[in-house]
C-alpha cells in the first residue's frame, strides 16, 4: 500500500514537470485590462509591458521590484521610450524583493485603484508560479491575463521554479 502511494506520489510529481517543462505559458493578444503589472527580474519583460502599454492594452503599468535607486527618466532612456510615457503611465514599484511580495506590491496597487483586470507580464518559466502568488493576493474579484515573455530556460531553472511552485501551492493549501 505504501509502495503503491509513492509510485503514485512520483508519478504524479514526473508528469506534473513534464507539463511545467514542455508546456509553457504562451504570449497574449492584445486584450484590453484594466492595467499591466510587470515583474522585474528577467530579459524582455520591461519590453514587452511597455509594448503593451504604447498598444492601448491598458492605461496604465505597474513595474514591481524595481531598486530604490531608479528613476522614471533612467528606465525610459534605457528602454527608449520618451519620458512623458512613464511620468503619466508608469508606476514604479519598489517594495518587492521576491515573487510573494511582488504579490503584495501588485495587491495593493490594484486595490488602491479599484482595478477589476490586470495583464501580468513576466517569463514564461516564472508564469505559473507569479500568477498563482499574484492571485492569491488580490483575489478573485480581479481578473489576470497571464502575457508570458518566452524563453529558452536550463533544466535546471526548470526544476528550481517547477519545485517553488509547488511549494507555493502546497503552501496556499496550508494557509501559509
């Protein structure tokens, strides 16, 4: 009997990668949110959100995870962009250090604006595990449309995030 649940437990665990790893989340359309949040962290994600934002996806973005030290006009030179965007558009957020408080910066600024929608930009491998966080946090009044920058991660970023995410989830059935 015991053998059997391991087998089980295993199974399970072998295919749940196999899911995480060869199905990864893909890149939305351009459906309309109320706002787009993106996670700092990894290439392309900065540039794909403010692609978004200059397509009228939304009106306005929130960058979460952003170091104390960056201004406005610093990112947009490095993302060539013209500065007025992020003076009227763009929000820096800079006190997440990690996926669960991005959750919690992402929750706050969501709610102090009464947003219903929000696109969530962030690497496809992070995807799953940002969007669980993010939705644990601000609920289920809000909806999310997962927008995934594709990658071409290593095994071992892979088997790192597939077990983050899985602790996240066990931690969500605890309570924790």
């Amino acid at each position: 009997m015991i053998k059997r649940l391991i087998s089980l437990l295993f199974l399970a665990w072998v295919l749940g990668f196999a899911w995480f790893a060869l199905l990864p989340p893909m890149p939305a359309g351009p459906e309309k949110t109320d706002a787009i949040v993106v996670l700092t962290g990894g290439p392309g994600r900065i540039d794909r959100a403010l692609e978004r934002l200059e397509a009228g996806d939304a009106k306005r973005l929130l960058i979460s995870g952003v170091a104390r030290e960056v201004k406005p006009r610093e990112l947009a030179a490095t993302y060539k962009r013209p500065p007025q965007l992020f003076d009227c558009c763009v929000a820096l957020g800079f006190e997440a250090e990690d996926t669960r408080s991005n959750a919690t910066e992402v929750a706050t600024w969501v709610a102090r604006r009464n947003y219903r929608s929000v696109r969530l930009v962030t690497t496809d491998w992070h995807m799953r595990r940002a969007e669980y966080e993010i939705g644990r946090a601000v609920g289920d009044k809000v909806t999310i449309l997962p927008d995934a920058v594709r990658s071409e991660p290593s095994f071992a970023t892979l088997f790192r995030e597939y077990h983050k995410y899985l602790a996240g989830l066990v931690g969500g059935l605890l309570g924790l």
